[in-house]
C-alpha cells in the first residue's frame, strides 16, 4: 500500500498502525495530526490496522505518546520556570552590593540557561519524535534504515539511530551525541 508523500514500496516489511479514515471509509490525514496526537484523539477506528510505514503496534505507539506528552507538559513547565529564574537573577544586578554578589548573581542566571536551553533541546526532540511518528517515519534509524527495537524507543523516544548507528556516530564525532 502506497501513503501520501511516501516513497513507493517504503512501507514493505513493516508491521502495521491504523490508517485514519473518514466516515466514507476513504484516507482522512486530520484524523490523525500532531494536534490529534497531542490532544490524545484516537482515530474512531483504532482496532483496524493497515499498512503505513511504522514498524510500532498502535498500542505501542499510543504509550509512547502519552509519555512524550507528559514529558512535554513537565518541560514547558520547567522551561518558563527557569527563564523567570534566570531573568529575575539579572534584574538583580542593580542592586548587588559587591563583586561577589555579581558573580553569584551572573553564575546562578547562566545555570538556570544552560539547563533552560538543554529542555528546549528535549522538548524539539520530543516535538521531532511526534512530528516522524505523525509522517510514519518513526522508529526506523535515520542512518541505516533498520527497525529500532521497542526497548530502545521506550527508554529514549527521541533516538534517530539504532543502538550501532548512534555508536557509531558518537566514535566518529570524538564525543557523545545529543541526537540519540
């Protein structure tokens, strides 16, 4: 079976998610759109499988979501709380009494970035992971082309490679990478 924007024959070998439908029983892509996948909708149809490139069971692929979901919430979350923590650090600055405030002050404001923008990191990478699971590009490495196992997925959602792949690439960089 052919999808929309895949490539002929892609979807060979692969195992099986719902195909949205409309109440005609055509193909229906705003049934099952990364709005849909974040608000939970579930296609009415969820028990009947079709071929569309993903190598993950629907039940596999909806536990993944609602954990990237959760996820997300907690990010966005911690995101704004620590811009504000890092903001209300630099408003300090005018009222520091001596070089050692400052330095606190700069020290403090630059931790609560680093670990702001390392959030923003994961939640792109968590939007990613639901964007590919969206285009049924998900769990197949981005290097080789093989199916990453389940196990992988649930303990790093966000991974592009399988396990010899991202190994591969940490080596070939000299360090370990942040695209899993």
């Amino acid at each position: 079976m052919s999808v929309p924007g895949d490539s002929a024959g892609a979807d060979v070998g692969r195992a099986r998610m719902a195909l949205p439908r409309d109440p005609a029983g055509g193909f229906d892509p705003t049934r099952l759109t990364g709005v849909n996948a974040l608000a939970g909708v579930l296609p009415e149809n969820a028990g009947n499988s079709q071929e569309i490139g993903m190598s993950l069971s629907e039940q596999q692929v909806v536990g993944l979501l609602t954990g990237m979901r959760e996820r997300l919430a907690v990010l966005e979350e911690e995101i704004g709380r620590k811009l504000g923590d890092s903001a209300d650090d630099l408003s300090m600055l005018d009222r520091v009494g001596d070089s050692g405030d400052f330095s606190n002050a700069i020290a403090s404001s630059e931790v609560d970035l680093s670990e702001a923008l390392r959030d923003i990191e994961e939640w792109r990478g968590l939007r990613g992971a639901m964007r590919r699971i969206d285009e049924g590009r998900y769990g197949f490495c981005v290097d080789c082309g093989v199916e990453i196992p389940f196990a992988r997925l649930q303990a790093q959602p966000v991974a592009l490679r399988c396990v010899d792949c991202q190994s591969r690439a940490e080596r070939s960089s000299g360090a370990h990478s942040s695209t899993m």
